[in-house]
C-alpha cells in the first residue's frame, strides 16, 4: 500500500493531509471495518482529539459508539 498521510502542527494548528478519494478518506479517518462493522484497523481520527489536547487546545471527548479516542493512561481524566 502505498501512503503519503501525514499531519503536523504549526503554531497551534493541526494540519492532516487526507487522501483524494472519499473512499479513502473515510478508511483514513475510521478505519477499516469488517464485515460485521468491527473495528480491524482504527483510523487516525481517534488521535486527533488527544493531539488537539497535546497543542493547547480544548480536552475533547467522544461519543465511545461513533469512535473511541486514543488517550495514552497519563493523559485521560476521571470521569465527571
């Protein structure tokens, strides 16, 4: 599979390149699902809010039913 993805961040902004097919930018960003709608390869956008978080944004949470977001152990907060 050839792949030229890549984000970065200048100043305060996350910048993501996406593929051009719509296809492909939506198994970048969810991931690839099988047959039975579960979760093979989880896509970039669980990373996203964490990143945002890493660059002084807001903490961003998700519905866990749409897409669980990646958050290493030491960057998560209690529940309120």
């Amino acid at each position: 599979i050839l792949s030229r993805q890549c984000a970065v961040v200048r100043s305060q902004s996350l910048i993501i390149n996406l593929p051009g097919q719509p296809k492909a930018i939506a198994e970048t960003l969810e991931g690839l699902k099988g047959a039975g709608g579960e979760e093979i390869v989880p896509g970039i956008f669980a990373a996203v809010p964490y990143c945002i978080d890493l660059i002084g944004g807001p903490y961003l949470e998700s519905n866990p039913g749409v897409c669980s977001v990646f958050r290493p152990k030491s960057a998560l907060r209690p529940d309120s």
